[in-house]
C-alpha cells in the first residue's frame, strides 16, 4: 500500500458515517459485475466488499451495556481495518447481519471515515440496538439500507 494510514477515534468515524451515508457510486470496479453485493464473511479472516478490503483480524466482541440500571445488556461490537481499494474518495459505511438458519439474529452498522485510495483506518460497528445473539451461523456483509436503518427490504420510502 502506498497510502499513510491514518487513525481516528471510533466516535469520530461514526460521525462522519452519519454525514456522509452515500459512500460510493456505480464506478466500475473492474474485478465483479456487483462489488456491492453481499457476501458471507468468517470471524477474522479477511474479506473484500464494495472495493473495501478487510483485514485479518476483525473480530465481534460481547460488550456489557446499561444506563446506570441494575440490568445489563451485552451488545456485540465489531471493530477491525479496511482499506479503500477504489480510485474514490469514499467512505466506508455497511451492515453486518447475523443469521441463524438463515433467519437474522441481529444487525450491526459499520463505518469508517472518508478515506483516498490505498488509506487504510479502522471500523467499528457498535450493536448498540441490539443484543449479542446466543449463537449464529453466518455473518453477511451488505449495504446499509438508509430508508429503514436495517437491511431488510423495505418498499415503504422510509
């Protein structure tokens, strides 16, 4: 990589996701007829999405949440580095579903901020809307569904 990598804070990453919800265009990636499409990713291992690249090591931790109540709540938080593999400066915004049996468990929303080509940076996906499922077989990697917050399909216009 010929870029400088370049940290910023989690918060920081989420609020420039907040602002800039369109990352990328329809550029031609030049290596699938759908770099966006959602793809099926294992903990750790390194994945490419959307013209991203994902390094070795993401990992989903459990993270113990509560508002000053008795009852906690163990959410799951995904963090790890990506790098802007397109010629775009974009930034890096996604969902990660969790299924069991094919049926979602939970959905996280990832992103990092605007990044040039070859800048690599961490992410984080903070589940703070949700629980940490008791178990899954499957993480899918898709587009952030800015209507509904969620990647379901939705026609409502929400």
């Amino acid at each position: 990589m010929t870029g400088r990598r370049r940290v910023v804070g989690p918060a920081l990453a989420l609020t420039c996701a907040v602002a800039l919800v369109g990352c990328s265009g329809e550029e031609e990636s030049g290596t699938e007829a759908d770099p966006a499409a959602p793809v099926e990713v294992t903990v750790g291992e390194a994945f490419r999405w959307n013209d991203f690249a994902i390094d070795d090591g993401w990992k989903v931790e459990g993270v113990e949440r509560g508002i000053g109540i008795e009852e906690k709540v163990i959410t799951p938080e995904v963090s790890g580095t990506l790098t802007n593999d397109s010629a775009e400066k974009r930034a890096a915004i996604f969902q990660m579903v969790f299924t069991q049996e094919g049926d979602p468990v939970a959905t996280v929303n990832c992103s990092a901020a605007t990044m040039v080509e070859d800048q690599s940076m961490p992410f984080l996906c903070p589940g703070i809307n949700t629980t940490m499922p008791d178990d899954y077989d499957a993480i899918t990697v898709m587009t952030f569904d800015r209507g509904t917050g969620d990647s379901s399909n939705d026609d409502s216009g929400t």
